[in-house]
C-alpha cells in the first residue's frame, strides 16, 4: 500500500478531485496549508505598502491507495493539477505500513 501526498495550487483541486473520481478513486483527505519552494513567496500590496508573503496558501491532499495503483493516481494528478508554472506543487510517495478502519477493525486494503 502507498500513501500518496500531493501539495498542489488550490484552483486546481476540483480539476484534481474529478480526475481522481475518474478513475475510481473515491477517497481522500485534504488540507489547506501554506508553505514555499522555490516559488519563494510574493509581494503584495496592501494601503500603499508592499509587504512579503512568504507562505503561500496551498492545497495538501493524502490519498491511501493500492501499490499497483499508486502510479495512475500520480499521473492523474500530475495531469490535473499542472500549469507548466513555477509553484504547481510536489507528489510524495510514502509505503503505508497498516491500515485499519476504527468503525470495523478491517486492515489493510479492506480498510482502504
């Protein structure tokens, strides 16, 4: 099993959301967040004075899923979520130990 982490602009999240439904799957969490790469923030202007934000406002989402499907869930996602502009985001790929549904007790790929 694999836990898929996908930080991405918040605009995209419904493209991201009905790409993932497309192709079955049907669960996820997420989070608004802000943070920075090597976008590096922005100025804004605010009552005649600039100020920099360093922390961007972005979308993180954590989707369980199947090993063998974990690479359609990345592609789906890199499809969705791409601009070709600098911030799109990042996909962090983790080995998901255990899985286990509190309501039931199922484990694994049953709780998923």
């Amino acid at each position: 099993m694999k836990m898929i982490c996908a930080i991405i602009k918040p605009f995209k999240l419904d493209d991201v959301r009905s790409a993932l439904a497309g192709i079955g799957i049907d669960g996820m969490t997420v989070s608004e967040v802000k943070g920075f790469g090597r976008q590096k923030g922005h100025t804004e202007l605010y009552r005649g004075a600039e100020y920099q934000v360093d922390f961007l406002p972005k979308i993180k989402l954590e989707i369980a899923t199947q090993s063998e499907e974990a690479e359609r869930v990345i592609e789906t996602i890199i499809e969705a979520a791409g601009t070709g502009k600098i911030g799109d985001g990042k996909i962090f790929v983790y080995d998901l130990q255990q899985t286990v549904r509190i309501r039931t007790g199922e484990r694994d790929l049953d709780a998923i």
